[in-house]
C-alpha cells in the first residue's frame, strides 16, 4: 500500500512540473499555447492518476 501510494505522489509531483514547465515556457516565448496542449494534457493525466494512486488504500 504505501508504495502504491508513493508512486501517486511521484505522479503528482510529475504533473506539477509539467504544468509549471508548460507555463514558463509560455510567459518565456519558448512555445506557443498550441504547443503547450501535449504538455498539459499529460498532466492532467498525471494529475488524475497520482490523486487516485495516492489516495489508494485509506
């Protein structure tokens, strides 16, 4: 269980980076809001799957 649990955290983390990531690269000019769409829609696959691998076993 709590192996199941530390890798949704892993996901969660990686899902922030991809988002913070995404932004940056944005507000810096490096990419255009139609390239950014990938990168935020694997977070949000990151995001959804670490919150319900994180919250397994309570």
């Amino acid at each position: 269980m709590r192996r199941t649990r530390l890798v949704g955290q892993a996901f969660l983390a990686l899902a922030c980076l991809l988002f913070l990531g995404s932004a940056a690269g944005m507000v810096g000019g490096f990419i255009s809001l139609a390239e950014s769409v990938p990168y935020v829609g694997a977070a949000l696959c990151c995001l959804v799957g670490g919150g319900v691998l994180s919250r397994s076993g309570e």
